[in-house]
C-alpha cells in the first residue's frame, strides 16, 4: 500500500553528468520537497555549492562547512524539472505537497552515445535519473501533561503494585 502515498518522475538518458547526478542526489535525499526545490535554486544561482564526497579529486574549497565543493547547474535544473514533474504526479494522485519528502533518489548511467568533435568524435553524458516523493505521516500535537494527571496516575500504579505484591504474598503461603 506504499504506492499510495508515493509519486515517482523518471528521466531517461537526461544530458547530465553521472557524477554530477550522483553528488545532487546525495545532497537533497531525505530533504522536503521545498527544502530540496530552495537547495537547487541556490545551485543555480551560484548562491550554494553542492559538496563533493566521492567524486572531489581536484575540486576546490567552497565557503561554509563544507570542502570540496562545485555548482553543477546544468544537472540542478534538470533535477529540478524531474522533482517538478514528481511533485505535479503527487498532486494528481492527491497527495498534500506540503508533507512531500524526497525518499529516493536513483541515478545510473544512460546510453553512451557519440557525439561532434572537433579532431575525433566523443561520448556523449547521458543518465537515468528516478526521483520519488512520499507523503510524510504527520503527527498529532501532544497535549500538554497536567501534573494533577500524572499524581493520578502514579496513585493508581502504586495501588496496582500493592496489590500484585499481596497476590504474590497469598500464593507463597
């Protein structure tokens, strides 16, 4: 019954870099869908880098808490538009686009196609990439604990212990 509450966009053979792909998703998984929308528009905007865990050989320092770090705008619009799509399938489902969170993001190598070179040809940069949103259960505000409420309940588990402590007294003798 998951797929209920699950929207899912697929992208096939997008013209983005694999690594790339690969670095945005572990940037913006587990994000809300507009905390992940705000992180990609920042990338566009060369406002915010995404940070570069795996593929970071010779990749330069950006400012702020993280190290090595690049802004791939290319591959953040693509992902943006895929999330886009994923977020307009929710809303045709009926899902509330407040409480969507991106659980899965899945990237794997497209097709390598040859493309122009100038001296010879080259690959070109192709990926699948799948994005899927889920509605996150919301929970009930607590209400607040009187400590009246709790002295009545301490009241009433002293009396339960008092009276399995008797039972266990008439049963050993």
């Amino acid at each position: 019954m998951k797929n209920e509450h699950q929207a899912r966009a697929i992208g096939r053979n997008l013209p983005v870099s694999f690594k790339h792909a690969i670095e945005i998703g572990s940037f913006i998984r587990g994000k809300t869908l507009k905390q992940a929308k705000l992180l990609l528009e920042q990338v566009i905007a060369k406002k915010r880098a995404v940070p570069m865990k795996r593929f970071n050989r010779d990749v330069g320092h950006k400012r702020g808490r993280i190290a090595a770090g690049r802004y791939p705008v290319k591959a953040s619009s693509e992902v943006l538009a895929l999330i886009h799509s994923a977020e307009m399938n929710a809303l045709n489902k009926g899902l509330s686009s407040e409480n969507l969170v991106l659980t899965e993001y899945i990237a794997n190598k497209g097709t390598s196609q040859w493309r122009f070179g100038r001296q010879r040809r080259r690959k070109a940069k192709r990926t699948h990439i799948t994005v899927v949103l889920e509605e996150a259960e919301t929970s009930k505000p607590k209400e607040p604990v009187k400590k009246q409420d709790i002295k009545e309940e301490s009241k009433k588990n002293a009396a339960k212990a008092k009276e399995a402590k008797e039972k266990t007294k008439g049963e050993a003798k």
